[in-house]
C-alpha cells in the first residue's frame, strides 16, 4: 500500500510476551488486515473530497441564473483514470443535469457537456434521496451538516456514505458515521450502518493534540480513520482512543505513517 505504512506497538512487557503465542499474533494480523481495508476505503473517500470541493468551486463561478436549475442531487464517480463530477436535479423519475466536469490525472478540471449515462445519475439520485431520508430520521443528526460520498461496487451495489462537514466557522466535527447499501437501481436497501456517539467539535490548531474517545467499541471505525487521516494536517496529532486499540498518525520529513497500540 503504497499510502501506508503501519507501525505497530505494544504496551507492556506482559504484552510482547503474549504475542509470541499464535492467537495473540493472529489478532494483531486480522486487526491490520481489517484496518487496511477501511484504509482503502478513506483514501478512496478523501479523494472523492477532493473532486467535489473543486469541482462545486467551478459550479459557483457560475452565472446565478444557471445555478437556479440545481437540486441537491450532485455525485462523483471514477471511469478509468478519469473522475466525473455532476451536479443537477432528480424529478419525476427523470435526472436533469446542469453541470458535467472531469478531472484528468494532471488534476484540470473541464466543463464538458455530454450526458451522464442514465444507468448512474438516476440511479444514483435514487440512492442518494433513500440514504438521506433514512440519515434524517436518526435522532441526533438533525443540527449536523454531513458530506455525502457514493461508490457503485464491484457487485453493482451502490453505497452511500454520511461523515460530518467541516462547518462554516472551520471546526472539524467527529462522533457520528452513516452507512448505507443499496440495490443496484438505488431503490431497496440492502443493509445499513449507524453509528453515533454525540458530535464534538475541535478548531484546528496545528499544535494541538486531540484524543478521539472511542471506547465503546473495540478498534478504530471508518469513520474515526477517515477523520484523522482529512485532518492529519491540521492538528499536531490525533489518537483515536479504542477499547482495545489505540491509533494515531505520526509524521516526519518522509511523510504520515500510521501507528498502533494493543491495550492491557
């Protein structure tokens, strides 16, 4: 992985002991191998971040009238090495598009005009519009503005992901995760993952040590992952504190390099 490289530590001498016997170091491998995956997963959703901030600055240097024939129906997605960025409205059953960017793999943006296939803007509104009728209905997310991110997976499913926005006044939020799978047409849900804890709120401070409190769950959540990893940059560090592991990202003049710690 070339995004990645991970550390790992324990915190006692009972500790090291322990990870001589197999179990011990089977746990240790399924934890890594566990957590490289939603590493795949947070690089993927960090540069799906990207596209969309850059892509929505091109939207709103845009004449206003043009912007009045917008929903709040807009995706991304990946053909090839070339990322797709549309913006427009989903009524009656039909998808509008107003604007269509790409970004090549030299990172400029066009403004292109030819049609989404209908295969992936309506179905992915249709996704979008259940994900986020079900994220309105849990109970404390109603005074959190979210991101929203969606992937067709290799199956055909679509996934729809829910983290917490950067606010207006530029705090990063942590403390809630949403999860959403759906059939291939958007309609039916498949499963679901809502995770919740309370919504904190830190100002970054590049001096700043923050300590995510995670407890009541065993390792670090995508969500918690992804947190870190978006604002690596903007804090001095950030551990995610976890019932039975500890994780944070360290950095030098080589790069960020992630860190772990089995707990007693």
């Amino acid at each position: 992985m070339k995004y990645l490289f991970i550390a790992f530590i324990l915190l006692s001498t009972a500790d090291f002991a322990n990870a001589q016997n197999q179990s011990e170091k089977e746990e240790v491998e399924n934890f890594i191998n566990r957590f490289n995956k939603k590493m795949d997963t947070v690089t993927w959703l960090c540069e799906y971040d990207d596209i969309a901030w850059r892509t929505s600055d091109s939207v709103f240097a845009t004449p206003k009238e043009e912007q009045s024939r917008l929903g709040s129906e807009w995706f991304c997605y990946k053909k090839g090495d070339t990322w797709h960025a549309s913006y427009g409205k989903y009524s009656n059953g039909k998808y509008e598009m107003v604007y269509h960017y790409t970004v090549d793999t030299n990172n400029t943006i066009h403004r292109v005009y030819s049609v989404i296939d209908t295969s992936i803007s309506n179905s992915f509104c249709r996704a979008l519009i259940n994900a986020t009728s079900l994220l309105d209905k849990y109970p404390d997310t109603i005074k959190v503005r979210f991101n929203q991110y969606i992937k067709r997976n290799p199956d055909s499913l679509i996934s729809v992901y829910f983290f917490p926005a950067f606010t207006e006044n530029g705090i990063a939020v942590s403390g809630g995760e949403f999860y959403y799978l759906f059939d291939v047409n958007g309609n039916n849900l498949i499963s679901k993952s809502e995770y919740s804890q309370g919504y904190v709120g830190y100002k970054p401070d590049p001096k700043r040590e923050i300590w995510l409190d995670y407890k009541n769950v065993d390792e670090a959540t995508l969500g918690s992952a992804f947190f870190v990893w978006y604002y690596r940059k903007y804090f001095d560090r950030i551990v995610i504190d976890a019932k039975k592991f500890k994780s944070t990202v360290f950095h030098d003049e080589k790069g960020y390099y992630w860190v772990h710690a089995k707990k007693d």
